[in-house]
C-alpha cells in the first residue's frame, strides 16, 4: 500500500494544484437542488472559478510552472519533498524524495505517461491512467471546454461547513470526476473520484485549501487527500512561473525508453 500511496500522491499533486478540468463541455440545465434554488449551469460556476484564481486573461499569460513542496503520511511515518515541473501545452513531470527510500519520478511527454518507483521500477501507463495522466497534464486548465465530453451542475451540498455547488464532469476517457465549487468565494472546495493503478481502482478524495495569490494567480497551498485506507496531505511552499527549463527535462528516461521499443 505504500508504493500505491506515494503513486497517488503525484497525481493528485498534477491534478489539483494545476486545477486541470477538462474541456469540450456541454453544459446542461440540472433539476434543481431544492424548490427554493434554480442550480446555475457548470460552466458559469467554472467561469467564476477561473476568475477568482487571477482571469482568463492572466492565465494565458503563464506558460510553465514549478511547484515545490513537502508531503506527509502521517499513518506510515514517511515525510518527503517534491517538485512538480510543467509546461505548455500538455507536458509534466513531478518528482517525490523519500528519505531512506529513493526518488519516485513520473511524467508525461505529450504521448507517453510514465512513472519510475525505486520499490517498483520503471513502468508505461495505459488505458485508464493514461488518459488521466493526459488531463492531469492539460496546462491550460482554464481552456476546460477541451477535455470533458460533459460537465453538470447536479446539486448543491456542503462541504466542511461550506455551502457548495455539486458538478459532475465527464471525460472522453476514463470515469467522471465530481468537484464541489463554494457557492460564497467561487474557489473549488473538494474533489472525489475512482483512480486507478497497477493494483486496481479505489475511491480519491481531495480537498485544497489556504488559498493565497502567488504574483496575479490564486492558489491553493495545501491540499489534504484519502486514497483507499491511506491518507496523506501536500504544503506547496514556493510557485514559480514563466521559468527557464532545461532542456531535456521532459524527455523520457532511458528506463522508459527500452519499455516503449519492446
């Protein structure tokens, strides 16, 4: 459970820090949550959250990021660090350090997601995770009318105290992710959804918080997560935008490389 663990951990690292929704939406008109309230459509809620977080218009302006962090599980005792790398339009890298364990690295190049574990080795995502990992990689998460096939407003709920908008957003590929929008701020309050893995799929819960601006972009800088049994929680200490790369960076490694000619 604890390679599973670690697994999970970057990709909820991709996916909810870099807020990467999906796209191609069709936004339709929902039963109301109760007589009283007519239930706005999904894609003015998603409107209003890409506001908040700085406007269309400054994040298109933003062409790479570098996150970097620390993670906890607290259950199994392990702390580490991690950097998460991205670039226009569609590549990521994230990387965890676990002391006394090794470097746990994965990817994405534009075509082929990967990840490498020191307690797994080198390994190429398909079906599944592999669509996951090409919406988890989608750089402009503000452009969501790319990715998502269909995107509902289907009721209203809270969340830790907070009054939400309930939305449930279909990919191409893969199965629906349901997000909760804070009906006060606009900002997104939690996220559950199936992910899947080598050993099978489990339930995901995430929920961001302590959002804070980083120059003109909202961010959340912690984000508390359950997988299965395990539950874990990532600070985000320091968002850099618009940075010099190396070059290379994005390239796979040759572990990858002799798995992908085979």
């Amino acid at each position: 459970m604890k390679q599973l663990s670690i697994r999970r951990t970057l990709a909820a690292c991709a996916a909810m820090v870099l807020a990467t929704a999906g796209a191609s939406l069709y936004a339709a008109d929902a039963p109301p949550a109760h007589p009283a309230e007519a239930l706005p459509k999904a894609d003015t809620i998603l409107d209003k959250y890409f506001e908040v977080m700085g406007g269309k218009a400054v994040l298109a302006k933003v062409h790479n990021q570098v996150i970097a962090g620390a993670f906890e599980m607290p259950a199994m005792g392990i702390k580490g660090t991690m950097t998460i790398t991205k670039t226009e339009p569609d590549k990521s890298m994230a990387e965890i350090e676990i002391p006394g364990i090794g470097t746990v690295r994965e990817g994405y190049d534009g075509s082929v997601a990967w990840e490498i574990n020191p307690m797994q080795g080198a390994r190429i995502k398909d079906g599944a995770e592999l669509a996951a990992s090409k919406r988890e990689a989608h750089f402009h998460s503000e452009n969501w009318r790319e990715e998502y096939k269909k995107v509902e407003t289907v009721g209203s709920e809270a969340v830790d105290g907070k009054d939400c908008y309930k939305l449930v957003k279909t990919p191409s590929e893969g199965s629906p992710v349901t997000e909760y929008y804070d009906k006060k701020t606009g900002l997104l309050a939690k996220v559950t959804m199936t992910v899947t893995s080598p050993m099978g799929e489990m339930e995901a819960t995430t929920i961001p918080s302590d959002y804070r601006k980083e120059g003109d972009v909202l961010v959340p800088h912690k984000i508390l997560q359950s997988a299965g049994p395990q539950e874990f929680s990532l600070t985000f200490d320091s968002y850099k935008f618009n940075v010099e790369i190396p070059k290379g960076k994005f390239d796979l490694p040759e572990e990858i490389k002799a798995l992908v000619k085979k």
